[in-house]
C-alpha cells in the first residue's frame, strides 16, 4: 500500500465526522467510509458509495451522526487506507476567472503589455472592469471531464504534449439535491457538502492557434488523467462554517504561491448555483469548483516538472499532497 500521507500531518476536517472513499490491502474494491479523526467506519454493509448516500442526504445525514458515536462496524486506522476521491460526481461544473484579485492581476497585465498602459492606470481599469462584473455580471462555467479525477494523494502524471502545467486550487461544493432555476435565496439548500478540488491546467495547450475565433480549448488543456486531484473528504456543509470565509493554501515545493481567502469570489456560492442551474438541472452528486485565486504558476513564472511536490489545504476540509511525474 503506498503511503498516502505523511503521518505527521494526518488530514484534519471539521465537524464530528466526514465521508470519503477507501481501499486497503485487505478491501475486495473501494468502500464508502465514516471519517471520525483518524479512524474510518466502513459503510459498505450499509450503502455502496458515496454518492449513494448523498442521493438520499436528509435521510443519512442525521444517521451518519449516530454512526460516528458507536463503535459497531468495521473500523480501519485512516494512515492504513489509501484515500481516493470522495465521491463519483455525475457531472462537474466548473466556474472560471471568479476571484476579483486574480482577475485583476491578469487584465491588468494584459492592459500593460498590450496596450502600454501604465501599472497604475492598467490596475485602475482592471479593478473597475472587475467592479461593474460583479454588479451586472454572470458567472464563466464550463464542464470537466470525470476521467480527470484522481485522489488527493495520487501521483499527478504530466501529459506529454504541452509544458506550462499550472495549479489551480479551489473549493468545491458537493449537491445534495435535484434542482433547476433555484432561486439565489434557497440555493444553499442545495449544498450537501465541500471538498478540495486542484484545477490542473496547461497553458501553452489552452489557446488553439489554429481556431483563433473559436477561443479556448477546455478539453484539452484541463483534462489529461490525473488533472482534477480531489478530495480527501466530503465534510457535510454543516459543519464547515461560512464557506464565503475559507482560507485556500497552496504551496509548491514547500513555497506558498497561493494564499486566500474565499471572500475574494467575484460571484457567491448562491449566485453560482442559481446560475448554473438556469441552463442543467443539478442532480445529487454534481461537483460544482467555485473558482481559483491569484498565485498560480502563469502569475509566478513558475510551471510544474516532474518530481515537484504540491501541498493544498482548505479550512476545515483537510489536505492534499502531489507528487508530479512524468507521462512519456
């Protein structure tokens, strides 16, 4: 069994208890499991995964509760299991350009390099752009690949074409039931729970230069295998606190490069459901990513090589640590 985090640093989460789904030596497959600290409750006798439970969420929320107090079923050691992404989402919405600082910090750049403005004046323009965004503005949403997953202490495997492969670390919120045109007020009814989601991106393969009026190439830049490292927890939204409060760490061979609050969003949780919601009906188990800070590798000059080591946390919602690898 590989080591799958340092036992120095087992992945703390708030509340009681948290969900997330193992295998082990012993274990035929991967099992659901009842996270309480160190230890896991297998809950395959009960459910067959996850996503299963979230699918009837108001019902297992509160039994889950009473799980975690007994000592009745199957209990692993969690530094003996290997963590894998939580829960197998059914689609994965994914918001684009939504921290104000990082949004200002890219237009501003091009402002100076493009048309010659000064820092001063080019910042200026930016923060006011960012500003009329949010007051008449809408989200950036665009689908991802579930084959991008992996867990949060998987190896990350470098693509062979491309060579900017950049971090993007971000809250992801968890759906916990069926809805279509929410209303902002009620949309976080919807949540079921939070998780850590690093948005892997390669730079140089995002624009296709021969398809200039198409634009962006989603796929191919944000969905190699191993490009949507998740988890490690699904930790009920409950117990998380304010979740427009959270502090997003990420450190990149022991360098911090991204450190921030989730108060810098430029749209809210609520606004983003309520947005995506107008144009797909958000199911039990749709993985919503919230959108990523300033720092990541494009802001520092600074890409991904094989053998770097990325280290991510989220208040309250654990960690997650990469080692990077090459595919070819």
């Amino acid at each position: 069994m590989p080591d799958q985090h340092p036992a120095h640093a087992v992945p703390a989460h708030a509340g009681p208890f948290a969900l997330g789904t193992f295998t082990s030596e012993q274990a035929t497959g991967a099992f659901p499991g009842l996270v309480t600290g160190v230890r896991v409750r297998d809950l395959s006798g009960l459910v067959p995964s996850v996503r299963a439970l979230v699918e009837d969420w108001d019902t297992w929320l509160p039994r889950l509760g009473a799980l975690a107090g007994s000592t009745d079923g199957t209990w692993h050691d969690l530094a003996a299991l290997r963590v894998l992404t939580p829960i197998e989402p059914g689609q994965i919405l994914q918001s684009g350009a939504n921290y104000r600082k990082h949004v200002v910090d890219l237009v501003a750049a091009e402002k100076e390099s493009v048309h010659g403005a000064t820092p001063d004046e080019a910042r200026a323009d930016a923060e006011k752009m960012m500003d009329e965004r949010i007051r008449s503005g809408v989200p950036y949403v665009f689908l991802g690949s579930t084959r991008a997953l992996c867990g949060p202490y998987d190896d990350i495997v470098l693509p062979a074409l491309g060579e900017q492969h950049d971090w993007e670390l971000e809250l992801a919120l968890v759906i916990g039931k069926s809805g279509r045109n929410i209303p902002v007020d009620e949309a976080m009814s919807y949540v079921a729970g939070y998780t850590i989601s690093n948005d892997l991106t390669t730079r140089d393969r995002l624009y296709r230069p021969d398809l200039k009026a198409i634009g962006t190439d989603w796929f191919t830049a944000k969905n190699a295998d191993t490009f949507l490292p998740t988890g490690p927890f699904l930790v009920p939204a409950a117990f998380v606190g304010d979740p427009g409060d959270l502090r997003i760490t990420l450190r990149h061979n022991g360098v911090v490069r991204q450190d921030e609050s989730t108060k810098d969003m430029i749209f809210d949780i609520p606004r983003l459901i309520a947005y995506v919601s107008t144009t797909t009906t958000l199911r039990p188990g749709d993985l919503l990513l919230t959108g990523s800070p300033a720092g990541n590798g494009a802001h520092w000059g600074v890409f991904l090589q094989p053998g770097d080591v990325m280290e991510a946390e989220i208040t309250g919602l654990g960690h997650q640590r990469n080692t990077v690898r090459s595919g070819q």
